[in-house]
C-alpha cells in the first residue's frame, strides 16, 4: 500500500523531472510511471509496457535515479516492473473509482498529433530570435527557403545535423512559425523521434494504425527532431513509409539530429541514401563572437523581465571566451552570474566572482583527449569502410583517402609523435604520416567538401 507521504514524493519527481526535461519529453516517457513501494533504500516503479520499460534503462535510469534521489531520503536503487491489468497503480484505481460511469464506452486511441496545433511549436524560438553567423548561415539560409516556400526538389529532406545545444531545435521552430505566417498557410507539424515511436507502438497496442497514419497525410511540412533516437526494424520501416509519402507528393520533410546521415550506423542503408538525396547541411561551434552576439541576445530578454538588471562588459566577453559551447550552455553561464548577482544585492559582480559561479562549467570544458581509437572510429564510420581497411596495405583511392585523414586528424588533435601514428595506422612509418598530413593540408586549401568532413569529424571527436 502506498503512503501518502510516497505519493507526494513522487509528485515532486515528476515536477521535477517536467521541469528538466520538457512537457513533450516527459509526456512520452515518463507521465505513466507509478510508483509501488520503497523498501530498504530500493524504489519500485511501474510501468504499463515492456517496450517503455526497456527504453527507460537504456536511456534515462541515470536521470532517474537523480531525481528520485533528490526528493527521497535513502534511497540507492531504482527498479522498474512492468504492471499487468491486475496490478494498477493505487493511484489510478482512485481516479477510476472516481470517475464519471458510462456505458458503452470505445476502447482508448492514441491523442491525435492535431498537425496545425500551435502548442507543439515554441513561440520563442523564431527566426528572429535565432543568432545567425559563419557556423549556422548555411542551415539557417536553408531553413529561410523551406519555411518561405521557396526550397525546391534539391533541399527535400533538409538534414540538419550538429551537437547538442547549437540551435537545430530553434531552426525547426522557427520553420514552423514562419511557414504558418505565409498566405497559403500551410499545415505543419513537429514531433521528436520518441513521440513518433511512443505514438506508433500505442497505436500498435490500440490496433489503430490507421489513425496513426492519417495523420500525416494532410502535412505539408513535417519537422522530426532528434532523429538519432529512433529505432527498431518496425519503428524504421514506418518512418521510411511516411517519409516516402511525403516526399514523394513534394511535401517537405526537415529532419534534425544530432550526427550527420552517415553515423547513424542503425538506421537502414536504404534509408540513410534517401536522407543524402536532399540537402544535408551541419551547425558547428559558434565562435567567440556569435558566442558574444548570443549572450547579448540572453541578457536582452532578461532584462525585459528585469529593466534594472546589468551585467558587466567584461564579464560578458569572459563568458563568450570561456565557454565553448552553444546557446544552452552560454545561457547556463549568464543565468549563474545573474543568480550570483541577486544573492550580493543586484550589484554587478567583477570577473573572479563571475568565474567563481561558473566554476563546474568551466571545469566541464575540460574533456578527456581524442584518441587514435576514437579517430579510427569515426572515419571508419562516416566513410563506410572496416578498421581492417583502414589498417591494410589497400592501396584503393576508397581506403587511401580515409587512411590519410585518419593519419592528418591524429597529427591535428593528439600528442602523439608521428612514428607512433604510422605504427597504430598499420605499421607505417613516420614518413608516410608525414607525407598524408601534407596531402591533406593542401587539398583542405581548395577542397570545400572536405574541409567541412574535417570539421565535421573534429566536432564528432571533441565533442566525445
């Protein structure tokens, strides 16, 4: 039996984990937990499928257990059960007893995705409010042209691909937005890859496919985000299905994630060739000046909650120098010095109190170094070809290429003396190390196309 106390314990991970996560998120993974009992430190959970419970392990226990850690005292163990008919929840057995009887009821279907709703966009997340520079101009001109109507054959589907934090979500939005302002009014919708799974396994148990299917066929722009999260054979070839109808009645299709096409090693190969048949365009880094240009747009729109609030130039440059990531992270900085500002009287604080509030972050710029395993990885990956390739005598312009990169990006990002690169590279030596990071180095001088696989390769690599 539940207690009370339990029961408000609980309410409050789910405050929390809504306020860290999102509503969205939280709608589609975590709302039907329940929990059933905690005993010696170890917390129970339910929940109502095998397949919600598998995803849950794989992928936010560690969120799980800080949450749950945080508002219940002891505990050092979350276990998750699935739940049967005969075993609801207390708290769900209260709501049904209470609820209105009535007769002939229909069985339960999937919330319909309602494509022109305007609560799955943010209306803070506009064109206008995106911070554009050399590192996005690419993808935002890309995202102005589908949401203008003005993107032809060639930018269906608009891949966009870069780290976490660096304004994929935004452009989406801002898509959505600025596609619904336009006279023909055109339907969009914008889901998650999760929401598209959950979506489609409860239509599965609610043996409603059909519905589900219906709703994408009035879209005229489907916006998918984090697309590196969906997964399974079944869950593909029905996102492949949808996307064909789309695409294939000149609907577009922008898909966000946070790899380019060719690292999503579980996707369908048939898949990712359709994904590189449109435009596929990356977001790196921003630097220190639209970093600067960012934190100047932050500050603008706390300060129209707070017209007195002021922060210092210098502290702000520090910011923008300091911490090397996207507008999640410069936000976090400017929202710690802002916190720190109020707690000594709203007086603005000089640089060793700002480094002071931004200490953990500043430590969590610090990452582990690129290996040459991490290197070899990820070029075997984005090229599509085997370690042992990479490691033979083949002297295939196909492994040559890759080879001579892999050896130029061990020069470039780690310690280790060139000798020592020949030999991991399969036994080379120290000459031809040096001859491939010349070769490359000079291609990089007139080769476009490459510099940006580099780029994208040393992003992948830094970004762990």
């Amino acid at each position: 039996m539940l207690t009370r106390t339990l029961d408000t314990q609980w309410d409050r991970v789910r405050a929390r984990l809504k306020a860290e996560l999102g509503k969205d998120l939280f709608a589609s993974w975590f709302a039907r937990l329940e929990p059933e009992e905690l005993e010696k430190g170890r917390l129970a959970l339910s929940v109502p499928t095998r397949f919600l419970k598998s995803w849950l392990e794989n992928h936010y226990m560690d969120t799980l257990r800080q949450a749950c850690a945080a508002e219940f005292e002891g505990v050092k163990d979350i276990v998750l059960r699935i739940r049967s008919a005969e075993r609801m929840p207390r708290r769900q057995v209260a709501r049904t007893a209470t609820a209105p009887r009535t007769t002939g009821a229909a069985p339960s279907t999937p919330t319909p995705l309602a494509p022109d709703a305007e609560s799955g966009l943010d209306p803070a997340l506009t064109f206008d409010t995106f911070v554009v520079g050399m590192p996005n101009a690419l993808a935002h001109a890309a995202a102005r042209q589908v949401a203008d109507g003005m993107a032809g054959a060639h930018v269906n589907p608009l891949f966009i691909h870069a780290a976490t934090g660096l304004g994929k979500t935004h452009l989406l939005h801002a898509i959505g937005w600025q596609a619904r302002q336009q006279p023909q009014r055109r339907r969009v919708l914008y889901i998650s890859a999760e929401q598209f799974m959950y979506r489609f396994l409860a239509a599965l148990k609610g043996r409603d496919v059909l519905s589900f299917k219906e709703q994408f066929q009035n879209v005229d722009i489907l916006l998918i985000d984090d697309f590196q999260f969906l997964q399974g054979k079944t869950m593909q070839q029905e996102f492949c299905h949808t996307f064909n109808t789309l695409v294939d009645s000149r609907r577009q299709v922008v898909i966000a994630a946070d790899v380019a096409p060719a690292m999503l090693d579980k996707l369908d190969a048939r898949m990712r060739s359709r994904l590189v048949g449109g435009l596929v365009v990356d977001m790196q880094t921003p630097d220190e000046t639209m970093r600067r240009e960012i934190l100047n747009r932050k500050l603008a729109l706390m300060r129209r909650r707070e017209p007195h609030l002021m922060v210092r130039e210098e502290v702000l440059d520090f910011i923008a120098r300091t911490v090397q990531g996207g507008g999640r992270e410069l936000e976090g900085a400017l929202n710690r010095v802002v916190a720190m500002q109020r707690l000594m009287g709203n007086a603005p604080i000089d640089l060793d109190a700002a480094a002071h509030a931004m200490r953990d972050l500043i430590r969590r710029q610090e990452r582990r170094p690129v290996r040459i395993d991490d290197i070899l990885k990820a070029v075997s990956q984005l090229y599509n070809i085997s370690r042992t390739e990479l490691l033979s005598a083949r002297r295939a312009q196909s492994v040559v290429r890759p080879r001579q990169i892999g050896m130029y990006l061990a020069k470039k990002l780690t310690s280790r003396s060139l000798p020592e690169i020949g030999r991991r590279f399969g036994g080379r030596d120290h000459s031809t190390v040096l001859h491939a990071v010349r070769k490359i180095d000079k291609l990089l001088e007139k080769d476009d196309a490459l510099r940006q696989e580099i780029d994208l390769l040393t992003r992948i690599l830094k970004d762990g």
